[in-house]
C-alpha cells in the first residue's frame, strides 16, 4: 500500500516535461498576442523558464550535472536580458509616453 501511494505521488519526467510545454506555451502566447513591451518582456521570460525546466528535468533524468550548469547560464542571460530591456523600456517611455509596441517603430530622439 505505502509503495502504491509512492509511486502515485512521485514527479516524473513527463509532469516537468508538460509544466515546460504549458510555460513555453504561455510565453509565446504573450509574444505573439499581447503589445506591451512589458508583457512581451515577461513573456520571454517564461520562454526561457520553460525552456530551462526541460534542460533541468532531462539533466535529471540522466544524472547529469551538464544540463544544470546550462541552466544556469541561461538564468545569467534572462537576468541580463530583463536588466537591459526593463531600461530600454524606461528609456522609451520617458520620450514617447507609451510602452505599445505597434506605435513604437522608430529609434530615435
């Protein structure tokens, strides 16, 4: 019986593989349906979470520590990513009061 309710509340790879696919799925809802740079912004940023739970669930899968130090690379290029667009944001805002990006077609002064 206890071996039973073991095996039934165990996290395999298929639950983190399908929690990967609804995160990237999300995301790239976001990107294609939303027009605010910030939604597209968090967006992205669930592209990549999701992409890094799969590399992690595989790494897991495997034993394998490779897949876990991609992962963290990929989180130092989210955080580098979310930095620098947060200020283009900032940036853009301050000159043209809006954050749609439909109306945002030009870069410059």
């Amino acid at each position: 019986m206890q071996l039973l309710v073991q095996n039934l509340l165990s996290v395999g790879l298929h639950h983190y593989l399908i929690l990967a696919v609804v995160l990237f799925g999300i995301g790239t809802f976001g990107v294609f349906m939303r027009r605010n740079a910030l939604t597209t912004l968090m967006s992205i940023e669930l592209i990549l979470n999701g992409g890094n739970l799969t590399l992690l669930a595989f790494a897991r899968s495997h034993q394998d520590m490779r897949g876990q130090a991609l992962a963290l690379l990929v989180i130092a290029v989210a955080a580098a990513e979310a930095a620098i667009g947060l200020a283009i944001v900032v940036g853009v805002f301050r000159n043209r009061h809006n954050t749609n990006i439909d109306e945002l077609n030009l870069l410059r002064y």
